[in-house]
C-alpha cells in the first residue's frame, strides 16, 4: 500500500509502516530526522500522486485550544491553517487519518472520529490526540498502562520544544501501522 505521511519531520510513523512492509513517504517543510523516504516541500503538491492512505499532522499552532488566548490575534493565521486541514481531509485519497491535539477543527470543520491518549498504547503520559478518520476505522488500544504524566505539556522552553510536542508515539504510529495498514499485509 502507498501511504503518505504528511506534515511528518520525524518518521515515526513513516517507519512503522515501512517495518510492515508499505510503500510509505513522509513529507514535511524540513528534513527529516530519520532520513528516507522523505519529500522536502508542500505536501499539497503530491496529494494527487496515487496514494493508498494519508496520516496527515498538520501544524497546530494556530488551531490547538492550547493557544487559545492568542486567537483573536491570529485571525488571519488560523483561517489559513483551517484551509490547510480542511485540503487535507478532501484529498483524494481512499484512506485519510488526520490527528491533531484538542483544536477548533472541532467546532470550524467537524468533531474528530475519536480522541485517543499515550497511555492507552504503552506509554504512560497524557496527550489528548483527536482523530479525523476517512474510510478507516478507529485505532483499538493496544497496551494500557499506568502513569498519567503530561510531559508533553510540561516541556521546557528550548529550541526542539515544537519538535518534541510534535513526535508521534511510537505505540500510537505501530497501532496505525497494525491495524490500518493490516489488509496488505496479511
């Protein structure tokens, strides 16, 4: 299965897929961190190009209620970043899975499919992560655990504090892998 991982600096997920044996490609602004296959540019360029599956992570800077009190400064931004989301979630790909934390995406677009959390897939954190699913069905817990931290919200301030709130899981991302991408692989 061809599946493109947009808005994916790291390959976490992009790795999972690929370690069950998928034709998978991140595609991010930057470089990725764990190398190819990678496209460096606007993933709305290669949306067309035959994709199977899309997890898409789109920046939420402008859109995660987090920030809340900065929206009425940064109109013009969110309405750009609800742009981007909404061509994501029309894409013409088959299979579509867009995450992103607790945002207005909810109440702007649509309420997400399913909110999912770390430790509902083997790590013991909190990150409310909301799932907006197209031909998918939604991601099964895998590996409860104990432990409720919430490292993620309480990163200091550093220069890959947006790149370390930003990694996908990997208990989540061999989830998707697992269950999503399971009809090619069986």
């Amino acid at each position: 299965m061809r599946v493109l991982v947009a808005c994916e600096f790291s390959g976490v997920v992009r790795g999972a897929f690929r370690a069950r044996g998928h034709d998978a490609v991140s595609c991010d602004l930057i470089e990725s961190e764990a190398g190819e296959p990678h496209i460096v540019g606007d993933v709305r360029l290669v949306l067309n190009d035959g994709w199977d599956m899309m997890i898409a992570h789109p920046p939420c800077t402008y859109i995660a209620v987090s920030g809340a009190r900065w929206f009425s400064e940064r109109r013009v931004e969110q309405e750009a970043a609800l742009d981007f989301v909404a061509r994501l979630m029309l894409a013409p790909i088959p299979m579509i899975a867009l995450e992103n934390p607790v945002s207005v995406i909810s109440s702007r677009i649509r309420p997400p499919d399913q909110i999912i959390q770390p430790w509902q897939f083997g790590h013991g954190e909190t990150k409310a992560t909301c799932l907006w699913l197209k031909g998918l069905p939604p991601l099964q817990p895998t590996k409860e655990v104990s432990g409720r931290a919430a490292r993620v919200h309480r990163e200091p301030p550093s220069v890959n504090r947006a790149k370390n709130r930003a990694r996908t899981y990997k208990g989540i991302a061999e989830a998707m892998a697992m269950q999503w991408g399971k009809e090619t692989t069986e």
